[in-house]
C-alpha cells in the first residue's frame, strides 16, 4: 500500500512529492506521470526560460526559499518577472528531480492513471495495473497544452467524486480577429490593447502587439484572452459578437493632443496619404488612411482606437493555462485536501485558478502542492 500517491508529475505534483517527503522521510510517495519524463511543461515554460514566479506574488519568498534549496539562484527582470539565472527551465526541472531521486521518492513515468476509485482506501486503475494508496493529490493540471500530457483527465475523477468543475476555457492564447488581417501580418507595435464587452472596458494593458495572419499576439493579448469568455447559451460562431477590441498606437498622448500634432504635419506640407508616414508601420498608416483620408482628427479616432472584431481566442494546442476548474469551494485552501472526499487533495492547474502571464501560474502551482504536500504528511 502506497502512503500518498500523486497523479501527475508536473510543477505542483513534483513540488508536493518532495514537501510531504521531507516532512516524514518514513512515508512510501509514489508520483504516476503519463508524460516519459517529469515537468516537460517547465521545460517549455517562458518560452524555454521558464518564468517561475513574481515579485508581486503574496507567498514568492516561500518558493524562492524553496528553489534556493533546491540549488536554483534565481533573479527578476525589470517587470518583477523570476527566472532561473542562466534563463534556462531545465535548471529548475532538473533541481526538482534531483531532489525527488535523492529523496528515494518513486517515479513512474509513461504511465497512464485511468480511473480513481475509492473503497477503504484509493485504487488507482493503470493500463498496466492497480495501485493502492492511503492518499491521493490530483495534480494533472488542466486542459491547456495537450501536447504535454494535460488532456483534462482530473476533471472527470472530480466530478465522479461529486466536485463541481467550473467550465473549463482555454486562456493565454493569442486571438483570431474576424477582419481581413493579411496586410497586417508580420507588424509588431508597442500600444495599449483594450477589449470591451457591451460597449463597456473591461481590460485595458500596454504592450507589444503582434500582428499575425489571423489575428493580434503578444503578452498582453494574451492577458486580453482570459476575459474573452462566451456568454451561456451562446456558440463560438456568435459567441464573441458583443465584444470589441481596440488598439491605441499612442498610448501616451491624448486624442486631442494626436490631432493637433496631425494639424501640424499637415501645415509642414504632408500630403493627405503621407500624412501618417513614419508615425506607424505602413500597412497601419494605409489602413487608417483608408478610412479617415488623412483627415487629422479621424485618423486621430483610428490611431487611439484601431477597432477589431476578435473571432475567438486560439484553441487547448496554444493555450499556456485553463480558465476553470475544480471549484476552490469544495477545497480547504489551507490543506488543499478535498471538502467531499477524506484524504483526497488537488493543487496546481486542475484547479479553478488561472493568472495573468509573468510567473502566477507556476506560482500557483508550487504553492498549492507545498501546502498539499505538506499536509499530505501529516
Ligand atoms: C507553453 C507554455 C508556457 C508556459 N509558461 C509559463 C510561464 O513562463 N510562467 C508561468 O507561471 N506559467 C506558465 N505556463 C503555465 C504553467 O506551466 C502551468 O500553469 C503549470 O505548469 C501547471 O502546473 P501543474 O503541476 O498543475 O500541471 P502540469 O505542469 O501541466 O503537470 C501536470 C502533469 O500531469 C500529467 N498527467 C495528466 N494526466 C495524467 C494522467 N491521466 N495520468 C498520469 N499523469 C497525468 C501530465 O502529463 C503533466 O506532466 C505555461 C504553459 C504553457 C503550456
């Protein structure tokens, strides 16, 4: 009979392995991962740099201490952003399971959880096999990224356990725009993205804007995506009709200020269609002039608020996190042990938690198994 088994060997389940073994070294820790090697989501993290946490995050302090042990200095960007000190995410996801090997913590990979049951105690159904376990972490993090073994298989366990799981949606995606947006592609701008739902702004950021193809990129469209949620009731095809995205090429100077300095190239003998040249990329000043034929006061409106029609956020293959979840209702957030089930606990992504880009995501995950493993151990 396994102690405490762990379903899922990513950045909380590896986090928890390692708490709740260092807490009673006595105790039999089994963690079950479908990937053929632990953490590959780390390793694609930050785009191989792996963003492990924020400076602006309540409870950092605990996981710097904790990668600091492992072996990992880490260090902050000017955003408050933490990454290993060479930017490489194999730093992080080697300390981890160096820590766990040397931790005598068992490691099974290519290995598939099927089904959890549970009868005096938890019987974990394996292609290969039954386990059988005193306690049980769910920590197969969501939807997003399917390409690293996250397919959504927890959520179908919780609610066999009678967990209600908050629809999952994949966020931090770039978004599909319903405008022709070929002339655009390849363009990238420092601006504010703002998206309003119901004529109303209900996300303003800055950042730098890709524009792709199909659509807009870049951090902080990304962000954008995590409100861009399809009303019930409603489909992908209709679903996103109420709301808007506008970008402000000028996020610095205001409308009136944007029309006079306009005024003023115009009095400097600009012609009409040059009117916008050298101020944003061409195909933009094209775009605008098309529509406001370098009257100042029109591109002005346009340069500020360059209006999209967003057709979806990009789907699970793009996703960097799942909105939704296992709902923190029925988890004690000071075990992460379930409210429903004795000794069975969630922590990580399968929980109804997303944040925005810049490390909160891993934070999430870390501090939920280290509060999971900790208790686990007990
Ligand atoms: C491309 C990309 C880049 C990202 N970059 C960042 C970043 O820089 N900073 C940040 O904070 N966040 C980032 N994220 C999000 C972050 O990686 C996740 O939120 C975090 O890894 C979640 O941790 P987790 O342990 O809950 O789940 P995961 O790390 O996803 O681990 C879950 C594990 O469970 C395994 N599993 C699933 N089902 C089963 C099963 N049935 N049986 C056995 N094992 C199973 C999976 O194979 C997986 O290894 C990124 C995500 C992606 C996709």
């Amino acid at each position: 009979m396994i102690d405490i088994c762990i379903v899922g060997g990513g950045a909380a389940g590896m986090t928890a392995a390692i708490y709740a073994k260092e807490a009673n070294p006595a105790l039999h820790i089994c963690i079950i991962e479908k990937k053929n090697q632990l953490g590959k989501k780390i390793l694609a993290s930050g785009n191989g740099k792996c963003n492990l946490s924020n400076l602006a995050c309540a409870r950092v302090t605990e996981t710097l201490d904790f990668f600091r042990r492992l072996g990992v200095i880490t260090r902050a960007d000017s955003e408050g952003r933490l990454y290993p000190y060479t930017e490489e995410s194999r730093a992080v996801q080697e300390a981890l399971k160096h820590r766990l090997h040397q931790l005598d913590i068992e490691i099974r990979t290519s290995a598939e959880v099927l089904e959890i049951e549970k009868k005096e105690h938890f019987i974990l159904h394996l292609k290969t096999g039954q386990l059988h376990a005193k306690k049980v972490l769910i920590a197969c993090g969501g939807k997003a990224g399917p390409q690293f073994g996250t397919t959504g298989d927890g959520y179908r366990w919780a609610k066999a356990f009678g967990h209600k799981v908050e629809k999952p949606i994949p966020v931090l995606t770039a978004v599909d725009i319903k405008e022709d947006m070929t002339r655009l592609a390849g363009i990238r701008a420092k601006a504010a993205v703002s998206l309003t739902y119901h004529n109303e702004e209900i996300f303003r950021e800055r950042g730098e804007i890709q524009f792709t193809k199909t659509g807009i990129s870049g951090i902080c469209v990304f962000n954008l995506s995590r409100f861009l949620l399809i009303p019930e009731g409603r489909s992908f095809l209709d679903g996103f009709d109420d709301y808007r995205i506008f970008i402000d090429f000028f996020p610095e100077i205001e409308a009136a200020e944007l029309t006079k300095l306009l005024r003023q190239r115009q009095e400097l003998g600009f012609r009409e269609e040059s009117i916008l040249e050298y101020l944003v990329r061409g195909p933009v000043a094209d775009m605008i002039y098309a529509s406001a034929k370098g009257d100042p006061s029109d591109s002005a409106t346009l340069l500020k608020a360059f209006p999209l029609s967003p057709k979806g956020a990009k789907g699970w293959d793009f996703a960097q996190a799942t909105k939704g979840g296992v709902s923190l209702d029925e988890v004690n957030p000071e075990t992460m042990e379930s409210r429903k089930i004795k000794d069975l606990y969630f922590a990580g992504e399968i929980l109804d938690f997303d944040g925005p880009c810049g490390g909160y995501n891993l934070q999430n995950a870390w501090e939920t198994g280290t509060i999971a493993g900790k208790e686990m151990a007990r």
